[in-house]
C-alpha cells in the first residue's frame, strides 16, 4: 500500500501516526504525507479496536445490548446509554416516571463535566503542557467517586435501563454533587490562569484547522466541533429529550471555526452542564425511578431513531425491529466518526504541530469512532 | 406539522411518490437509479434544503439490501427518511459523497461491512477491516466466524 | 576564609615532591577527569530527582516517595535500570554514527565543565577566551542531535534533528549576543575577570535595564538552546513520539539523558557566573560591612544556590508552558529576540563607553 521508502513520488515523506503514538490517545492510525513540516493529506485507518458493537447488538436482548454501548463512548458512557434506553422506550411507548428521567440528565451532565475534562487535560498535554491534565484528573475523579458511590462503576456506569434507572441514588448524591459544584467553582479560574490565558498556548489554538460552517454541516460534524463554527447543533436544545426542555442552559456557540473556538466552547459547556446540574440537583421529585416493563422485552415491528448530545456530539441510535426479543439490525450514529472525517479537510496545509492541536480539539475517542 | 408540509412539498417535487406509513419521519423508498437526482434536489431546493445527512446505513434483509438515509436541514429542521433497495448479490448504488461529504466515509464503511458498491465514490476502500480482507462482509446476516463470533 | 587554592596546591606540591613533573601532571589530569565524571554523575542524578519533585510540586502530587527517604534515591534506581537494559541498534541504522551520537553528546557537555568556577578558585581551566570557549563548545551539541536524528534512520527521528538543529542554530545568535553584552562591559573574555569585575555588585543590578533584558534573552535562548520545553521541539512527544532519541535505550538514551540535564545545569552555571556574580556573594558598592558579612557565606554556597534557582526558573518553564510551533519558535527569534538582542548589545556598548554602568 506504501512505498518501500515511505516517500512519494513528488520526494514528499509518508509518515505513520499511529497505531501507537502518544497523540492519537488510542490506536488511531493516521497516514500523513509530509512536506517538511507542512501537512499535504491525512488518511485515516480505523478497525484496531472495532469490537463489532452493531454485530454484537444483533444477538443481545433489548435489556443486555445497553451494557455493551458503554464500551463505545467510554467517557460519556452514560449518555450512549441513554441514547439506547430512549429509544427502546420510543419503541416500547413506555412513559419514564420524573425521578427518573431528572436523575438520568444530573448524570448525564456529570458524564459531560467528566468528559469534558479529561478531553482539556488530554488535549493540553498534546500540545505540550503536562500540568493541566493533573489539574483536570482532580475534578474528574471526583466526578468518579460521585458516580462510584451510585453506579458502582467509575467508567461504564450501565446505570440506565430501558423504563428509568437501575437503583434509586445513594443517599450521599445529592451534598456530594452540591460540595463538587462549589470545589469546581472555584477552580474554574485556575484553569484559565494555566492554559485558556497563556499566550503560547493562543498562538497555538489561532487559526488552526478553521472550519467552515458548511463545510461542518456537510462533513456531519456536531457537538462542539461543529458548535465552535457556528452551527446550532445541541441536541439538547433542538429535540428536547427528557427534562431537558424545562431546564435554562445555554447553547454555546462561537464563530471562529478555528480549534481556540472549539477549545472554548467546551470550556463554556462545562459551566453551561454545572447551571443544569444546579437547577435541578435540589428539585429531585418523589417516586419511582423506574417504569414497570415486562421482563422480556418486545419492540413493536418498525424503525426506531433517537438522537441525544453526547460529551462529543450527536449520537444516533437507529433500531430496526422485527418484533422479537432482539433487533433486528441495529446502527450507532457515532459523533467521533463524522468528526473524524472532517480531519483531511482542516488539516491540509497546517505543520504537524497544528495536527495533534486538531485532533486535541476534534476531541477523538477512538471506541466510538471504530465502535 | 412539519412533516405533513413536507410530505406536500416532496409529492409536488416527483410524479409517483409513495410515502411509506408509521415511522418518526416521512420516508421515501427509491429505486437506485433515482437516489442521486433527487438527493441533489433535495439539498439544492430552497424549500427543502436537506443538507445535513446524519444518518447512512444499510439492513440486510436476507432477500434484498435496504440503503437507508437520513436526511434534515438545519435550516427548516424537518427530517426525511430515503429507503433504496439494492439487489443482494450485486448490489451497486450511485455515490452521495459529493452531495454529503460525510458519506465518503459512511459509504466505505457499509461498502466493506455489506459489500455495497458505491458507483463514482472518490475513494472506496477498506476503512475497518484489514487490508487484504477476504471473505464475507461482516454485517450481512449470514456471516459465520467459527472462531471469534459467539452466539448467545 | 578557607579556600579550594590551598587544597589544589597542596595535591600539587605533594605530587611533585614524589615524582616527576609529567607524572604528577598527569595524575592530576586523572583526579581531575574523575571529578568532573563524579560531578556529572551526581548532577544527573540530582536534577532528573529535583525535576521530578518540582514538576510533582506543580502537579499536585507527591512525586517519586518509595525508594530511599522521601524517594532521593529513585533517581539511582532509575540509573541501574537503564544501564543494565539492553541498548537496541536498529538493524538499519548507521550503526557507527548511531553509537557515537550519545557520546559526542556526553563528551560536549564535558568540555564545558573545564572553565566554570564552581567556587571561589575552584575552576579547571581558566583559559583566557572562558566565554568564547563555552559559546563554541556548546554549539557541537547539535552535532551529536542531527548525527542520532540522521543515523537512526527513522522519520520522527530525522525530524527531530532538524527541528533542533534549525533551532540551536538560531537560538545561539541571541545567546552568544547577550553573553557579548557582559563581555563588553567586562572587557575580559575570561571567566575569572568576569567574576572579579562582580566583586562591587552582580551585573544584573550593575548593568541597568539593557542588562535586566540581555538576561531575559539569555535565559530564553539557552532554554531553546538545551531543547527544553516550551521550546523542545526536538522531542516533542506528542508529534514525534521522542525526536531524535526515539531508537535510543538502555544507556545511549542515559547518555542523552544526562547530557540534557547536564546541559542544563551548565547554561544556568553560565547565566550566574554572567549576570549574577558566579560564586561572588551579593556585595552592595563600598557597604564594608554588609559585604564582609555576605562573605561569611562560603562561596560554592552562592554558586549552586544561584545556579539551582536559575535550573528552577527552567523547570518551572518546562511544567507549566505549552510547547511553541516550529514557526512561532523561528519567528520569536529572528523576528523578536534577535533585533531586541542586537539593540541591546549597541546600547551596552554605548554605556560601557560612557562608563554610564556603575
């Protein structure tokens, strides 16, 4: 597929990045022609971690195959659960009690707080400031404990399931989330001293990989890669699920389509997250936190779709029932992959330290994208 | 609603439409040699303005492929559904990736996953599966790996 | 005050007494050859342990705890690890130049130690061109980064060593302009005069503001020039995985290693020996008495203290800057630090002629 000397025929260097390579934060496998420092094209080569998710979802029961969803997104694993729960329960025409659906969204935007942490650490220590991701982690992990004690699980929580949530939240939940709004509060500002404010750090995130906003609309990207263009694509905001539409947040959009705009609206989102969670954390409502569903689980013969915000964008969960006990054909509209596409196009023309600044702020996680 | 104006608009648009019923969004079932006119219509048309594709996958039927894409536009933000059947053995459709550059690479992956072969795509090669990958397309229903797949 | 003088000839008289001439000189070039290698050692092992504490400080954790009292041996511990790894030679390497890279390197930072004045007639070598000798010396390093970056045969190895060699070539115009800026004001190359010329106040508060930036420029250069971070583009992991040293184990990457920190060490020696007095303490004009109580403080006290905190300033750039581009890294030269070095340099001129310093 290469040439024996890695070098084309213009004299212009092929370069392997990846399948292991500290940017790439997984085992993406990027091929880039080089001319000196000057990115000429991109390839990506996916399927090192491609575990055949939708495959596997063929033969699991519409109440095992949530589980293996959180291996996808691993860092917003609550919300691919969400997004399958939701649309069983669009099949199922199930009515999710208030508890539930309240608890679903504090945790879902923990997961976004979390992730989205671990994405400035990660993203900083590509561009070559370590301190930050320490700084990052201390949050994070608190978000961990927090999940911990409800959950049982740090990473893959698999709390939700189709009709609500598995368990009522641990007694503690609630003073622990208020005490880690107020630590993050006050942190809030460190991380502008150590990275947002820097001027090296400015000059670095300027002008790099600019995105157009048609060109993020065509490409499919959403989340916060496709909201740093401009493009309104908040599935929060937009098709309202849960108890999203009765909550005040803003959705965060900026207009310079370049990575320090990317890099902002995540930054932005973050405290956006913290507004929902404040709103609703002391109105939890009294009652079930679960619907009553039959043991087996049967979705009606048809088409399910339903979209929700993930930590990187839009993720679609696409169900095509038979009306058995297991889909039929099931497809996960990853947001990573769409994100991932877009790539090539950004980073033509950029020096290879512009690349990792890109992929920083594409925000890649690699599960999601090979699935 | 929405979907109801839309499904106005698109039935002036072609002569013989057949809107299948049920479903969240209207969805149109085509044959293959009328997907890329009217995908271009569909996009370039003020009133319609779909050019946002969040969605393009492909279902094994066991008699036939069904291409499925999914269509809204930021602008209006009404979605619609096209349904393309594609014969099983040869199955070939025309290419969207200059339509909707997201589906280059949604194309290669239901290209290598179900063997579908996207006529005029810039680039359809394996994106997933090794290279070198012979055999049967993973995603098709009756793909059998002894070794790694385990049946529940 | 006790001195090194006393100590140095008395080795000497005592070795002349016994043998003849060239023996005893000869066996003062060993003692010495074994100083400088058992100050290298220990200065390895003491900035990689102070580097790990500091950027643990900054990170908030603990930093290296288990091996030895509050962890001071890891270090050790990390050095019987790496020499008795296997030192990998990739088949299609150069296999002369690959191996030779790491000690060009190790030797180059040697040469360096000759004429530094570690305290009050502690030198090696006095040689009356010290500074000039320095600036030439320092520049064979790239050498050795653009030999390992080439021998390697490797593509993130290849580019490491351009970006460094592009990097240290550049970056030693300012430095060398701002060392030039002390020299003009001492008018004496040797290390020896430019400490003495110190004894009524260090440069840095002699000098006035043209000095206050040369020292600014000084420390961003050689910054640039050891290829430390935010300028460490050589390495820079997260594009290159390791830069140059990406083939390197076992002790040729050690040698590296240590050749960095040594580096490091030696450009802050230099930064204090020039702006701020080398072992000279803080002498305040004809304050007798201050002064006499500043010369309580033994003289190799205020070398190392001054030269540390300068290592501080570096390692504090290293944890808390993200790395620059390798145009920003070209333009902040050529388009900033150079004119600003250049002007400075006129102006120190203008002031050494006037006689306008104090």
């Amino acid at each position: 597929m290469f040439e024996e000397q890695g070098i084309t025929p213009e004299g212009d260097l092929i370069v392997n990045v990846g399948p292991q390579h500290p940017a790439t934060h997984g085992v993406l496998h990027l091929v880039i022609t080089l001319n000196g420092e000057t990115i000429k094209k991109v390839e990506p080569h996916l399927g090192y971690i491609h575990r055949s998710i939708e495959k596997m979802c063929e033969s699991l029961s519409y109440r095992q195959f949530i589980y293996v969803t959180s291996r996808m997104d691993y860092l917003s694993a609550h919300i691919n659960n969400h997004a399958c729960a939701l649309c069983v329960e669009k099949g199922l025409q199930v009515e999710v009690p208030p508890k539930a659906q309240v608890i679903r969204v504090l945790l879902d935007e923990l997961t976004r707080i979390a992730s989205h942490e671990l994405w400035w650490g990660a993203m900083a220590m590509d561009i070559g400031a370590f301190t930050p991701f320490f700084h990052a982690f201390r949050e994070r992990e608190t978000i961990n404990d927090i999940m911990e004690e409800t959950c049982g699980a740090r990473l893959t929580m698999n709390f939700m399931m189709p009709g609500g949530v598995m368990q009522d939240l641990h007694p503690n939940f609630q003073a622990r989330v208020k005490s880690f709004i107020q630590q993050y509060k006050h942190k809030i500002g460190e991380y502008a001293e150590l990275l947002t404010g820097n001027i090296i750090f400015k000059n670095r995130m300027k002008n790099v990989g600019v995105l157009s906003p048609e060109d993020a609309i065509s490409y499919g990207c959403t989340g916060p890669t496709a909201r740093g263009s401009g493009v309104s694509c908040d599935i929060r905001k937009l098709y309202p699920y849960e108890v999203y539409g009765q909550v005040d947040f803003d959705e965060i959009l900026e207009t310079g389509g370049d990575s320090l705009s990317r890099y902002m609206v995540r930054i932005r989102e973050m405290q956006q997250s913290i507004r929902i969670i404040e709103q609703l954390i002391d109105g939890i409502p009294e009652g079930d936190f679960q619907a009553k569903t039959k043991a087996v689980l049967k979705l009606p013969k048809g088409e399910f779709y339903q979209r929700v915000e993930t930590a990187r964008g839009e993720l679609g969960v696409y169900i095509v029932s038979e009306g058995g006990t297991t889909p039929y054909r099931i497809k996960f509209r990853s947001p990573g992959f769409s994100n991932l596409s877009v790539l090539d196009r950004i980073a033509r023309g950029g020096k290879l330290g512009d690349l990792v600044a890109m992929m920083g702020t594409l925000d890649l996680v690699i599960p999601d994208i090979d699935r | 609603m929405l979907n109801d104006e839309l499904r106005a608009n698109i039935s002036q648009l072609l002569t013989n439409t057949s809107f299948e019923e049920g479903g969240e969004w209207p969805t149109l079932t085509l044959g293959a040699d009328e997907l890329l006119p009217l995908a271009l219509r569909l996009r370039d048309d003020d009133a319609l303005f779909f050019n946002y594709l969040f969605c393009l996958t492909c279902i094994d039927w066991k008699t036939h492929l069904t291409m499925v894409y999914h269509l809204t536009s930021t602008k209006y933000r009404h979605s619609l559904v096209l349904k393309v059947k594609l014969d099983r053995d040869k199955p070939a459709v025309e290419s969207l990736s200059f339509v909707w550059r997201t589906a280059e690479f949604h194309e290669r992956e239901v290209y290598e996953l179900f063997g579908v072969d996207f006529i005029h795509h810039p680039d359809l090669r394996l994106l997933i599966l090794p290279d070198g990958w012979e055999g049967k397309n993973p995603l098709r229903k009756d793909f059998e790996d002894p070794i790694n797949m385990i049946r529940l | 005050m006790w001195s090194f003088s006393g100590l140095a000839t008395g080795i000497d008289a005592w070795l002349t007494q016994r043998f003849n001439p060239a023996l005893s000189l000869t066996i003062e070039m060993v003692l010495a050859g074994i100083a400088v290698i058992t100050l290298f050692a220990v200065l390895g092992l003491v900035l990689v342990l102070m580097e790990r504490k500091v950027s643990a400080w900054m990170q908030i954790r603990l930093g290296p705890n288990r091996v030895g009292p509050k962890g001071i041996l890891q270090s050790l511990a990390d050095t019987l690890k790496l020499l008795v790894k296997e030192g990998l030679t990739p088949n299609s390497a150069d296999k002369l130049l690959f191996n030779f890279a790491p000690f060009l390197a190790i030797i180059v930072a040697m040469l360096l130690m000759a004429p530094i004045a570690f305290a009050k007639d502690l030198q090696l070598w006095d040689l009356n061109i010290g500074v000039l000798y320095i600036s030439a010396v320092s520049s064979i390093m790239v050498i050795s980064i653009l030999i390992a970056g080439w021998s390697s045969n490797n593509k993130y190895s290849l580019m490491g060593a351009m970006r460094s060699g592009a990097q240290i070539v550049s970056y030693e115009l300012s430095a060398g302009l701002s060392v030039l800026s002390v020299v003009v004001l001492v008018g004496s190359l040797q290390v020896s005069d430019i400490i003495k010329s110190q004894a009524d106040g260090w440069w840095i508060f002699k000098g006035h503001i043209p000095m206050v930036v040369s020292f600014v420029t000084f420390i961003i250069a050689v910054t640039a020039e050891t290829n430390r971070a935010p300028f460490d583009l050589a390495e820079a992991e997260s594009e290159l995985t390791a830069g140059f040293h990406t083939e390197y184990s076992g002790m040729k990457f050690a040698l590296f290693f240590l050749a960095e920190y040594v580096n490091v060490f030696i450009v802050c020696a230099v930064g204090a020996t020039l702006f701020l007095g080398g072992w000279m303490p803080f002498h305040i004009g004809h304050w007798q008495g201050f002064n006499h109580v500043m010369d309580y403080i033994p003289s190799s006290l205020w070398f190392f203290g001054k030269t540390f905190l300068l290592i501080f300033v570096i390692m504090w750039f290293r944890w808390t800057f993200p790395r620059l581009r390798i145009d920003q890294l070209l333009n902040l030269e050529w388009k900033y630090l150079l004119p600003i070095s250049m002007v400075n340099l006129l102006v120190t001129t203008a002031m050494a002629i006037l006689g306008w310093h104090f």
